[in-house]
C-alpha cells in the first residue's frame, strides 16, 4: 500500500519546465557591468548618435550616467 507522499511522486511534474539558463544570463547581464565576481552595476541606456550604448554606470537615482541625467526630462515635459 502507498503512502499519501509516495503517490504524489508517481503522478509526475504538473508543468514541462524548460529554461535556458544561458540565454537568461546573457539577458539579465546585457544591461550591467561587472564591477567584481559577483557584483554589477546597472550601465547607462542612452543609444549615442553612432548607435553604439553609453556604458557609464548609472547614478544611484537613475537609469542613465551622470552625463546623461536630464536626458528623459524633455520627453516627460511634452
């Protein structure tokens, strides 16, 4: 006779889990800057006019560099 624990076993996984572990890093690091093993920090999102991104770190208040601070206030004022 089976237990009520080992019959939750035999029914098998209510969902496929398939994640690609090295396509979500890559992802989640596309944005930031390894400053050491371990720690980052957010980079500047700003698309310069070659078309290349900032990468400055970001202030602590913001998502852009300290260059790039007053660049979102033009858009939010129209």
């Amino acid at each position: 006779m089976e237990t009520r624990s080992q019959t939750n076993y035999n029914k098998g996984a209510l969902y496929e889990v398939n994640i690609d572990f090295d396509e979500a890093s890559t992802l989640w690091r596309e944005n930031k800057k390894q400053v050491s093993p371990g720690h980052f920090k957010y980079i500047c999102t700003v698309v310069k006019k070659d078309g290349s991104k900032c990468g400055n770190s970001c202030t602590k208040e913001s998502e852009y560099c300290w260059g790039h601070r007053g660049h979102n206030k033009n858009k939010d004022n129209k």
